[in-house]
C-alpha cells in the first residue's frame, strides 16, 4: 500500500484514483508525525454490511389508543 501525504493526495487526486481503480490501496497521512488516517480503496472490496434486525421492532407493529385517551401539550412536551 501506498502512503501519501494530504497535500500530495489532494495534487495527485487523479492519478492516485487510477491506481485505487486498478486495486492499489492508497492510504492518506495527516499532521506533523504523518499518522496514516485513511485508506481508499476499490469499492469491490469492501463487504457490505448486513441488515440488523430490530429486535421486537422487526415486524410491523400496530398501535391503537383507547376511547377515553387524552393528553395535554404540557404533558407530552415535559417527557
């Protein structure tokens, strides 16, 4: 993998995409000590992620209010 600096990252923005698009990682440092803060690679790379389930919200759920329900706006501003 190839580290370039920000500057350079921005300067050789193009050419350094081309070698993403032919599956060289690029990863970019920042700051005084060059600390590598992000990698850039081809997108056919990563995994997507899987769908999460919510729990008891998974399926449809359905809510009904009684008759008799009320409330005020101080009431349910103050929850």
């Amino acid at each position: 993998m190839k580290y370039v600096s920000v500057g350079t990252f921005k300067a050789q923005f193009s050419a350094l995409l081309e070698g993403v698009v032919q599956g060289q990682p690029v990863g970019v440092c920042y700051g005084r000590r060059k600390k590598p803060v992000a990698v850039l690679v081809p997108a056919d790379q990563i995994e997507p992620k899987a769908q999460r389930k919510l729990g008891p919200w998974a399926k449809p759920m359905r809510v009904q209010f009684q008759d008799n329900f009320a409330i005020s706006d101080e009431e349910l501003l103050r929850s």
